[in-house]
C-alpha cells in the first residue's frame, strides 16, 4: 500500500499558478492537496513527461527496459505504436509489446498500427488486417488508431483504409497522421477523414496550415528526424495544439535525456513555461484520454520532482505512487523477458553484392543528417572489370537491402553522405518492414557485415580493416532483452567504429535504418529494388 506526504512547489498547469503545496498519497492516487506558506529551497512538483509518439522498438530495447530508461528523465507515460514489430511478428508482436509493457510501474499506452505491411513494394514479415485492428481496439490499453501512412490511401478513400478509420470512430479513438509535407487541398482531404495529429511536419507553415485543418502537431526530435528548432515556434499561438515526441530514440540518446530535454530547449528560446508544460505533460492525457494524472484530487500519482524549471533536472519520478527514479538512478527492477523473432534468410555469398554496369551515371539517394526524407540526386560511380563500384572520393556507396524473411537475391542502389572511407555498416532494423539494410565501401565488407547480421538473427553490425562489431538484438531482430544500460553503453561503442570508418552523422545506425522508408519521400531502396517516394513506383538505378 502507497501512503506518503511530499512537499514542494506545485506547478498547476491547467488553472497557470505555482503555490507551496503538501500533498498527500495513498492507494496510488492524490487523496489531498494542501496550500501550504512557502518555504525556502523547496523543490518543484509537476506532471510527469508524455512522449506523446513513440517507436519503442527503436530505442533497441523491450518496453519493460525502455521504461528503466525513461522514468529517470521524468517521462511516465508513452503513446506508443508497436508498427515495427508488427511489421516483423504481426499480432504476436503486438501482444509481446503490450504484455512486456505490463511487467513494469510506466504507463505504455498503444496504438493499432493501420499500415501493416506499410507498403506493397516491400518484403514485410506479417500482415495486420482490419479484422486484427477491430480486435485491437476493443481493447483498453489499445488507445488509438496508429499512424496512417497510407496517405494516397486517406485521400483517395480506398476501402480498406477508409474500413480502418471506421472502426476507429466505432470505438471513439483517435487517428494518428503520417503526412510529410502534404499541404493545401490534398492535406484537407486527408484531415477530412478523421486524422487528428501529424508528427511528420518538417517546416512551420506546414505545421501550422495543419493546425488550421484541426490537427495537433507533434514537434519531434529524435536520434534521426529533428523538426524543434524549425516548429518550436508554433507553441506561441497555438499551445493546445501542441505535443512533443521522439518517435524513434536510439538507446544512447534515451540514456541521456528524453522529452525533458525538449522541455528545457523550448524554456530556453523564451517560450512560456505554462506553454511549454502543457505540451509537454498534458495535451497528450486529453487527446489520447491516457489514465494519467497531472496533479489534481484524485488523480493518479503521476508526478515528477524537479530542482529547477529551467534545466528540469528530475530528482524523482512517481508513477502510480510509487517511486520509480530517483536522482538519475532506475528503481525499477529488470525482469524477464522472452525471445520472439522472424529470421529466415541464409548466409550471403560476395557475388551477390555485385552490379553490372550499365552506365556510369546513376541515381543516387540523397541522406540528409537529421531528416528523413531523401532528395534524388544523379552522379557518377566507378566501373571496375564491368562492374558498378562504390566512388568514395565523391562518398557515393553501394547500399544494399537484404530480404530477411525468405532467400532472394539483395536489392542494390547508391547512397550519398553516410561518409565511409572504409568497411561497412549494417542493421536489421529498417523501417518499415525490417530487412537487413547496408552501406559499404567494397563487396567484400558489405558481404560480411550483411552475414553478421545473419548470424545473429538480427542486430547492428560494423565491418572496418582490423575490426568488426556485433550488438544482437534477438527480439524480432530489432529489439535486445538485456539491461537497457549495457545496450546504451554497446550502441555507444558500435557507433564510435561505425564513426572511425569516417561517417560524420550525428547517429549513422539511424539514419541508416530509414533508407527502406518508402512512405518517406523521395529515393528509397526496399528488398524489391530502387523506390522513388514522388512517383510511387519503381525507377532504375542507371541513367538512361
């Protein structure tokens, strides 16, 4: 039984004061708020964080290590959407997701995801259906129905899409959005289907003529898609229509901050602090209709502790009354947790990496350091004994996507500024659907780094001259069940060697892992071949 007094300075977001206060726990909810006269040095009180769109599977870790994580940065709740591993297991996945979620004190809150396969150009593990989706949202801790990447499909009102919307609106749930850059007539189309939240707006006036339509808009910043700086600016005339995510959050990064740190950026361009904690803490609670509490009688015993309302250094994280962190420490303990995964290829041979040349002009996919969408762009490679090779004078490499679910001979194209002088780098986590993507300087390292992946039925990988590197991740290839500490600590050090090869991104395994996100325009590789996001079709790699 949770029972206890804490005293400090309120921060009531919703009536905009801050008053000394003694508040009063017990059976997991606020039984009493007291004013009390202010004294010195007493610390702050507020609603926890709310990542308010989330990929857990990202971060590289299960949901119950996730959440170790993340209370220590005062984030207690997650709308997340389990489309990743969806993706890979399908409804298995789901349910893994939802019931890991439950071994821990965090409030994980999911999505149905609507877009499994997200695509029909890709090789995906499993398949969501609209009878699976009903099935879903029938449930509690179902709260929403999961970004809708089919956009043409909402525009354009296919059945299938438009069956999923009903069925969200049948059980009075929320539609997330997935729209990069869709303005004017056509995102109007789209809102007019139900969509209520974007994540996806890369520029203030397409956030904002969103915002116009009645979406919500969800200002990410994660180890890839970084969007803060070009929408912070939305939060000053249109602060209830605001949340803050991650989407997707590498392990190392999730060590080091979360949206706490989105919290204390925004308080440092001057935004209202009442803004910025609404945003932040609340917006997401009424959208989504979450069970958490910020701070009212009766609520739940959802709240952080705070030294400043500057820096937003949590001192203790309570959830449910219970205390879960405490200065920067993790109090929840590990548990166990089970291996489910989908992994069926075979060891590739060098040759099968190869590409006859049919020209030295190309198309080249264009990688832009924190974005996700990726320009096509032409230029040239170098041809040796008839065959197409990697120019890294001018840093374009071969990139491969490897279908991981059955035999089949790998898809090849061409990529600028990841920036390898030398080896290769790999990873089964590629979104959407999770094939094996790579990045290589010679056919020989791009060959092995592929097969290590292999091996190990999924994970990260880096092949260099004198050293390789493995980080498993047994579940469902894009996920580890060890401590999410030493994850963090091993991404770390992968990472560094994928960087001594001569990436100069800020998170090469991340932006890596987008490289096969057709939904993401413009030029894409999936296991199928080269993919251009503008025209929805598929387009040769040499110029004709």
């Amino acid at each position: 039984m949770t029972h206890f007094k804490l005293r400090g300075q309120l921060i009531d977001i919703p009536n905009r004061e801050i008053f000394a206060a003694e508040i009063q726990v017990d059976e997991k909810k606020i039984v009493s708020i007291r004013k009390i006269d202010r004294q010195p040095d007493l610390p702050f009180i507020m609603p926890g964080f709310i990542d308010a769109h989330v990929h857990v599977e990202s971060s590289m870790l299960v949901p119950s290590e996730f959440a170790r994580l993340a209370v220590c940065h005062g984030t207690v709740a997650t709308i997340s959407d389990p489309h990743e591993i969806a993706n890979v297991c399908g409804m298995q996945g789901v349910d893994y997701m939802i019931e890991n979620g439950k071994k821990v004190p965090f409030k994980f809150y999911f999505g149905a995801p609507s877009c499994v396969p997200a695509t029909p150009f890709e090789t995906a593990g499993a398949e969501i259906s609209a009878s699976d989706i009903n099935e879903l949202l029938k449930r509690e801790e179902v709260l929403y129905l999961a970004e809708m990447m089919n956009w043409p499909g909402a525009v354009n009102k296919d059945p299938l899409v438009m069956e999923k919307i009903s069925l969200a609106k049948k059980y009075k749930k929320p539609i997330d959005g997935h729209a990069p850059g869709l303005r004017g007539e056509i995102a109007e189309k789209y809102a007019s289907t139900g969509i209520t939240t974007d994540h996806e707006c890369f520029t203030l006036d397409e956030a904002l003529d969103k915002v116009k339509l009645g979406m919500k808009i969800a200002i990410r910043e994660g180890s890839a898609a970084k969007n803060f700086e070009a929408l912070i600016d939305i939060l000053d005339e249109h602060a209830g229509m605001v949340m803050f995510c991650s989407d997707d959050k590498h392990p190392d990064n999730l060590a080091l901050g979360h949206i706490n740190e989105l919290a204390a950026r925004a308080i440092a361009k001057g935004k209202d602090l009442f803004d910025v904690l609404e945003a932040a803490c609340i917006t997401p609670i009424h959208h989504y209709r979450m069970n958490v509490g910020y701070l009212r009688l009766n609520d739940p015993a959802d709240f952080i502790v705070v030294e400043d309302l500057k820096n937003f250094d949590v001192k203790a994280t309570y959830i449910n009354g219970e205390k879960v962190a405490e200065n920067g420490k993790t109090l929840i303990k590990p548990v166990k947790n089970e291996l489910i995964n989908n992994f069926n290829t075979s060891l590739k041979k060098e040759s099968e990496f190869q590409i006859p040349a049919k020209g030295s002009k190309v198309r080249i996919i264009e990688a832009l350091d924190g974005q996700l969408i990726t320009p096509e762009i032409h230029g040239s490679i170098r041809i040796v004994d008839g065959l197409a090779a990697s120019n890294v004078e001018d840093d374009v490499l071969k990139i491969t996507v490897v279908n991981r679910y059955e035999d089949a001979a790998p898809a090849m194209a061409f990529i600028k500024n990841i920036g390898l002088k030398k080896g290769a780098i790999a990873s089964s986590v590629g979104h959407d659907s999770h094939n094996i993507i790579a990045v290589g300087v010679d056919d020989a390292s791009l060959c092995r780094a592929v097969n290590l992946i292999i091996e190990n039925k999924g994970g990260v990988s880096v092949v260099g001259p004198e050293e390789e590197m493995i980080l498993p991740l047994p579940v469902g290839g894009i996920m580890s069940d060890e401590d999410g500490y030493k994850i963090a600590e091993a991404y770390t050090k992968i990472d560094r060697l994928a960087k001594s090869l001569g990436s100069s991104l800020q998170s090469p395994f991340m932006t890596l892992s987008f490289m096969a996100l057709l939904v993401i325009p413009d030029l894409k590789l999936s296991d199928k071949g080269l993919f251009s996001g503008q025209k929805f079709e598929f387009t040769e790699v040499f110029l004709s």
